[in-house]
C-alpha cells in the first residue's frame, strides 16, 4: 500500500501543479478535445492568471494542496471554503497512481482536515463524462446532491460549473 499525504502547495510548486493539470498522461481525462471539447485545456499563461502569488497562500478560503504518494509529489486537491462548506478539485497527474484507492484516501485526508475546520459538508463538480472520476468519488463517500440533506451554498450548486453536464456530489461529514 502507498503512502499518502498533503503538503500546502506554495508559489514554486506552480508549474508543477500546472503541469499535473494539463501537461500530463491524466489531462485528456479532464479536459481538451476529443472528450471535452467544451472545457479546453489551458495555456499556462492563462492559468498563472487564476493561480497567482494569492492563490497559493497558506491560509484562507481557498487552499492548495499537493499530493505526495510515497514521498513524491504527484498532484493536487484544492478547496474552496464558503460558510459551512467546502468545493474540492483533485488531479492526480499520473495514471500509475490511479485504480490504486491514492485518490479515495487523500479525499479522506481532506475530509478530516476541513471537518477539523469547521465544514459540515463537501461539493465536487465532475463532469459526467468522466465517469471514473464519478465513480471514485462515491467510492470515497461523495452522494447525490440533495437540497433536503446537504446544506450547500448557492454558489456550489448554480454557479462556477467548469462542464455543463456536471455532476453534483455532496458529503455531509
């Protein structure tokens, strides 16, 4: 079994993270043509614009984190805090590590962590293309959004959607 853990992502990890993201083996599982011809990839300057100096701070709503599998550095998950809540992104940027429960078991770290912080409940937004992604994600304890049981702001369920055809997964923790 792997080593898994958490490091707060900092400024020179960005090429790295970006990397992860959109230069590697994973990416086609994400974004860009054929797939996602609506969600292209993109370029790194466009990318340096919303992951600024700011963006990698060690503290505040939203959050870095790179992943590490034993002992290397091979992704990222990310968070954005909003009242009681919290929306996850998460990138493994190797395909080596996936099928293997490195994803399911940094959720969980996450989990523990942001429960620790206050958060009663978490959001991811996959797209339904992405069914692996949709799969792991119920695997880790992610649900079926339902208004009546996950208290989720607005923003989480309407707004910022990064595919049309999201799916919406909540975890009441």
């Amino acid at each position: 079994m792997s080593e898994i853990s958490m490091r707060p992502a900092e400024f020179a990890d960005r090429e790295n993270v970006y990397n992860w993201l959109a230069r590697s083996d994973a990416t086609v599982e994400m974004m860009g043509p054929p797939t996602f011809p609506d969600h292209p990839v993109p370029g790194f300057a466009g990318f340096c614009a919303d992951y600024d100096e700011e963006a990698f701070a060690p503290e505040g709503c939203f959050r870095i984190f790179v992943i590490r599998i034993d002992g290397e550095d091979a992704g990222v998950i990310q968070y954005w805090r909003q009242e009681q809540a919290a929306e996850l992104d998460i990138w493994i940027g190797d395909r080596r590590h996936w099928g293997s429960g490195i994803g399911s078991g940094v959720l969980k770290q996450a989990a523990r962590m942001l429960r620790d912080e206050g958060v009663e409940t978490l959001v991811i937004r996959p797209s339904a293309r992405n069914e692996r992604a949709v799969a792991a994600y119920r695997k880790a304890g992610f649900e079926d959004y339902d208004p009546a049981v996950h208290n989720l702001p607005r923003k989480f369920v309407e707004e910022g959607r990064d595919y049309e055809d999201a799916v919406t997964l909540a975890w009441r923790l």
